[in-house]
C-alpha cells in the first residue's frame, strides 16, 4: 500500500523513481515491523525453561513491555529498523523493476507486463539477493540493538 502510494506520487517508471517508492515502503513498514521484532527477539533470547521464562508469550510480552517501559518500549530499535529497512526495500523493488525491463528490453522485446513466468520469477529472485546482500550487515546490528536494549 504505501509503495503503491509513493509510486502514484513519483510515476514509478525509472530506476531510481522505484528505488525511492521502495525506501519509502519500507520506512513505513518499520513501524509495524519493529514491535513485531522487538518480541520475537525478547522470545527467542530466553533462556529459562517455558514455565519459568519471564514472557509467556507474545501477547505476555507486549503486556510487560508497555507496562514497564510504555508505548515507546516497543519501539526500541527503530532507528536501527529504518536503517535495514530502507535500504532492503530500495534495493529489493529497484532491482526486480530493473531486471523486469532488461527482460523486457532485451530477451522478450515486449511491455514488462507481457512478460512470461519463468523471467518474473528471475527477477524476483534477483531482487531478493540484491536486497539482503545490502541489507544483510545490518541484520546483526538490529539483533545487538534489540538484544541490550533489554539490559538497559
């Protein structure tokens, strides 16, 4: 939805017009993704046993984190969200409307539309390796962010 909003807005029709739509796509998921994220880690760091693990479980652990830090708690790690974020989504959408018009261009010789199966799911392919070869360092300082934003 908000690429799609952002594409309306710029035209969507070159490289770097998609790569804009995508960085702002993923600007706006961040802020969905980062209380999401925030959970999962808290989960998965645990390390007593279920029963006297402090969360419970996801709705257990929203729970305390709003009660214990507010709203704000869960949205701690955001800037370092926007910053994988962005850049995965910019790289993800420029690269699949890149390789769609190379095929198009060059292989096909028809409207990106037209275009059969096998080279969509080229180029979703390729987008997708493009995106995490980028985005990929910073996983790991999104999973050190999270992580000691529990000790503090």
């Amino acid at each position: 939805m908000a690429f799609e909003f952002a594409r309306r807005f710029t035209g969507g029709e070159t490289v770097a017009q998609m790569a804009a739509c995508g960085a702002f796509a993923g600007a706006v998921e961040s802020f969905f993704a980062t209380p999401v994220d925030l959970v999962k880690c808290r989960l998965q760091v645990q390390r007593e046993a279920k029963h006297n693990a402090y969360y419970k479980g996801p709705l257990d652990c929203v729970r305390k984190v709003i009660s214990e830090e507010g709203l704000k708690g869960l949205y701690r790690g955001q800037v370092t969200m926007l910053m994988r974020e962005m850049p995965l989504f910019a790289t993800q959408f420029a690269t699949y409307f890149y390789v769609r018009q190379w095929f198009a261009r060059n292989v096909y010789h028809c409207k990106m539309d037209a275009l059969p199966i096998p080279a969509i799911m080229v180029a979703g392919g390729a987008s997708g390796l493009a995106c995490w070869c980028v985005a990929y360092p910073l996983v790991s300082t999104s999973l050190l962010d999270h992580n000691s934003s529990r000790t503090q």
